[in-house]
C-alpha cells in the first residue's frame, strides 16, 4: 500500500487541473522528493511473543500463503468476486468476528464512485471487501506479488487490485495513474476503494489530523461521488503491533451517503458567493470524515482505553453494546454475501488451474513410479543377494551372507526368509554353519572365516 501514499502525496501538490495526461511538471519532483508520512510509524510490541504467537503467525501465513493456492485448484469457484470471497470467508471462520451495521444508510452500489475506509489492520485486506460485498477494487505494488505470490496471483487474475510498479520516476508515476484511472472506469461492476489516513495505525482513538489529498482532489476535479466506510475495532481482529489474533470481537460499520463534490459546489458557491476549489472540496471532506469518526466513538474499544478503562472491560463495554442495540433492532448483521453484478473467471485462470492440476497429476505420477521401481529394484538385490549366496557358499563372502541372513530362526514378519526346516532339510548353507552339526558352533565358525 505504499503506492498508495506516494501517488495521494504526488496529486496532493498539483495546482493545475488534473487528468492522468496532463501533469504540473513544476511540483511534481518537490512532491516525490518532500514525501512525508501523516503519522508515526506502526511500531511492533515484541515483549509478549510466545506459543500462542507463533500459532497466530502461523494462522496468517495459511491465510495467505496456502490456501491462495486451494481457491485457485477449487473448481467450485467460479467468479472473480467469488474467489475473493472464498478467501475473506476463510479469515472470518478462523477468526470469528461479527460485523453489525450501524448507519441508516448500506453500501451504496452505484458505478464510477470510490469507497474510502478508515485503515488500521493487516485484517483490513479481508474484512473490508466483506463490508462492501466485494464490490471494490484496490491498489498494490508489483513487489507485493512477489511477497505473497499465489494471493497476488488469485488478486490479479480476479481483477481485485490494480498493481503498479511504486517507481518514483516522471514518466512511471504518470503511467501508473493513467493505468489506474483507465483500469477504474472499465471495471463496469466494482469501484476503487482508497484508505486516505495512508499506512495502517492501529489503536487510534482520535481521527487523523489531515488526509492524503491526492484522490479526493481526483474526485472533486472528475466528479466522482465517495461513500465513506468506516469500520471499528478491525485492529483487534488482528493487533498489528503484537501480532496477536483476537477471536469473537465485535465490529462496527457505518455507511456515510455519498459525498458528492457537484452538490457541495453548488452549495457553497450559492452561500459564499465565490468559486469552489479542491481545498475547499477537501476540507468539506475532512468534516464530513470526521464527524464520522467521532460519531463512531461509541463502538470503538480504544476510546474507552483511552478513557482509563481496563483492556477486559472496554471489550465488556462493546459487548453490552452490541448485545443491547441489537435486541433493539437499531443494528444488524452484517453478512458475507456478495451483491451486484459478478463475472466467471477468466480463461487464464481456468489454464493455470488447469496447468496446477496437471503438474500435481504428473507428480503424483511420478511418485508412485518411483515407489514401484523402488520395491522392484529392492527385490531383485534380495534374489541376487540368496543366489549369491548359494552359489559361493564355501568362499568367506558366502559364510559371512549365509549365516545371518539363512541361518537365522525365521520370523512372522519376514516370510521370504528360509525356515529352519528347510535349513536341516536341505544343503542351503555350509554344512559349517548348519544345525545339523551339532559339533560345530558359532566360536568354530569364526574360526572357519580364517582359514
């Protein structure tokens, strides 16, 4: 999500009219050059790692590392949004949170509109397309692919995110918001979705101080309505900071109704009598963000934390909360379905899971090959070692493989052995080494092999 910082700080000093072909050359290098962070750094809590921490980590690594490849080899899954979903399912099953919806208003499914949540948790990646019935769409770098390379499979070929190379060249950054914007309008059934606080904080109390401007400007100067979607308490699901799992936690969203730059022109310009600018745009923005926020203080277990209540009592507190609203019909469920228009997979996704089985076939081809040439080649060394043996039973190469291996009792567990009645029956070893000379025992044997 780092390109996403970088292009929302990019736009964000541009004092021309944007388009994804014309840029303000001017501004552009003291933007990619002056980049700032909004907050601190996420830092990490390391002093509480332990047993139920590496299970945890471990739980993540499943998620994101194993199970991309099922959803690719499943041939139940057969849409694009269809195979996001198998995934985000997963993530809900294993951590069991409840999502309640708390606004008047739902998602709002309208075309060429843009969704901006709060970010504050790597569980924002499943749980959040969950709250828009997986009807957005996002922005990742290359490199991400690389890191986590069947889950950026399974993102590219369903369309899910929209990968640029992060490159902080001139003619990169235009290409890859030129990508982005083209990409946007062709998706006919999904909208772009845009964490505008940038890098994930979790555990905030307070709403941020200012926003990465870059695409709200993109949406004053096109016109593109946001529908803000803020979502509580997704930092417990997963604690980023102490790499922690908390099961059963109760979530928040509120839809806010669709922030629409046209009607808050018309607006302002009807009451201040002037034209309206993207600074303007942003700070009706930031209002309308931040009352949210605040409205939403009241379902976040941090603002209790922060009150001087007790970890366990602020989760107590969210708890009644839920539990009373709920029987009052003022929230409801939020369920995992997807809404809207969704496509079948496409024919390159069908190839390379038809190219994954193939490989799985051949190897398991291969294996049992190799197991049965195996026993084959261990039972020819067993026939040539007995007729070895039988033929040079007089050399001392023979005495040494005719004693433990003919001589020996036979035993339940090694029926290709020969049996004792055989051994006096028949001249199968040494008349040295047989029980037929009682006079001759294993001291004299010895004794033989020296001579």
């Amino acid at each position: 999500m780092r390109c996403i910082l970088f292009l929302l700080l990019f736009l964000n000093n541009n004092k021309n009219t944007y388009t994804y072909h014309f840029i303000n050359y001017n501004y552009l290098e003291e933007s990619i050059y002056k980049m700032v962070d909004i907050e601190p750094m996420l830092t990490y809590d390391l002093s509480q790692i332990g047993i139920k921490t590496i299970y945890h980590i471990l739980t993540i690594l499943y998620i994101t590392y194993i199970y991309p490849i099922y959803v690719i080899l499943n041939y139940n899954v057969k849409t694009e949004k269809g195979a996001i979903k198998d995934i985000a399912t997963l993530f809900m099953n294993l951590t069991k949170p409840t999502i309640y919806k708390v606004s008047k208003d739902d998602l709002n499914m309208t075309k060429n509109i843009m969704y901006m949540s709060n970010h504050s948790s790597i569980s924002d990646f499943f749980i959040d397309p969950l709250v828009t019935h997986y009807n957005s769409k996002y922005i990742g770098l290359n490199k991400m692919r690389k890191i986590f390379p069947f889950l950026g499979l399974v993102t590219m070929l369903t369309k899910y995110c929209i990968f640029i190379s992060g490159d902080k060249k001139k003619e990169q950054v235009i290409a890859d918001l030129k990508k982005i914007e083209e990409l946007r309008i062709g998706d006919t059934y999904r909208n772009l979705a845009l964490y505008p606080e940038g890098m994930r904080r979790p555990h905030r109390p307070y709403v941020s101080e200012q926003l990465k401007k870059g695409f709200i400007y993109h949406s004053f100067e096109h016109n593109i309505p946001i529908q803000i979607i803020h979502t509580t308490n997704k930092d417990y699901v997963i604690d980023d900071e102490k790499f922690k799992i908390n099961y059963n936690m109760k979530l928040f969203t509120h839809y806010s109704p669709l922030v629409d730059p046209m009607k808050l022109r018309k607006k302002f310009e009807k009451r201040e009598k002037r034209e309206y600018t993207k600074d303007d745009y942003y700070n009706d923005f930031y209002k309308i963000w931040a009352k949210i926020w605040k409205k939403m203080d009241k379902y976040r277990i941090d603002s209790y934390r922060k009150q001087g209540m007790s970890h366990d009592e602020a989760l107590q507190k969210i708890e009644d909360i839920a539990e009373s609203e709920t029987r009052k019909n003022k929230i409801h469920v939020i369920k995992d379905e997807i809404w809207g228009e969704d496509k079948e997979i496409s024919k390159t996704f069908i190839f390379i899971r038809n190219l994954l089985w193939g490989i799985i076939y051949y190897v398991i081809y291969k294996l049992i090959g190799f197991v049965f040439e195996l026993f084959f080649k261990c039972k020819k060394a067993r026939d040539n070692l007995v007729s070895e043996c039988k033929e040079n039973k007089n050399t001392i190469l023979g005495k040494i493989f005719c004693f433990p291996k003919m001589c020996m009792p036979s035993s339940p567990s090694m029926p290709s052995a020969p049996s004792m009645s055989d051994i006096m029956n028949q001249d199968v070893c040494s008349p040295e080494c047989s029980p037929k000379n009682t006079r001759v025992g294993f001291s004299q044997f010895l004794m033989n092999l020296h001579m």
